[in-house]
C-alpha cells in the first residue's frame, strides 16, 4: 500500500488537470528504475489505464498503479509534497530505503 499525503494530494490534483487527466479517473504510476546516486530512482507520471500486472490502490482519493517489480520497493511509501527551501516536488518517504541521497531522488535497500 502506497499512502498519499493531503499536500500531496492537492498537488497531483492540480498536476493532472494541468495535463489533462481527470483524477477521479486516472491514475498516478510510481515506478522505481535502475539509477540515481544511490542505486535506484523513483518514477512518476500519469496514465490513463492500468497494465495487467499492475498493484491498483486508492489512498486519499488518489488512485495510484505500481509494477509488480516496484511494488516490493515501495511497500509502505508515503507520498508527499514538499514546497520548503531545500527545494519543490514530491517526496517519497519509504520506510524499506537503508540509505538516500542528498536530492531524495534516489535509494538503496
């Protein structure tokens, strides 16, 4: 399970409609891909449909898809937004990364 955040929330829900997704029927996919100063980076987007072995949740009125690959990675995240002065964007608070780089952006198990 993938929590969302209420800032976070208000964010994605803006983002969407920016880009013409309608968030009560699109999803946001986290993904996790090889890379980053750490090993592994986070991926976000939007999509419109979901795969046929994707993991589909819905947290805070937010449907979020993740791979089965990613899912193992990303098991109790918490999805955040983060406004302050060290920078803006969405911040993945995961409780099975060991070790994080200075961005946040990237992970390792």
């Amino acid at each position: 399970m993938i929590k969302v955040s209420d800032i976070a929330k208000k964010k994605v829900v803006e983002l969407m409609q920016e880009d013409g997704f309608n968030p009560e029927n699109d999803f946001v996919r986290v993904g996790v891909k090889s890379g980053g100063c750490s090993g592994l980076s986070y991926d976000l987007k939007f999509d419109k449909e979901n795969k046929e072995d994707d993991k589909v949740f819905e947290d805070n009125g937010v449907k979020i898809i993740v791979d089965k690959k990613s899912f193992l990675y990303l098991v109790g995240t918490t999805l955040e937004y983060s406004g302050g002065l060290n920078g803006t964007g969405f911040v993945f608070n995961n409780p099975n990364a060991q070790r994080t780089c200075g961005c946040g952006e990237s992970f390792s198990l």
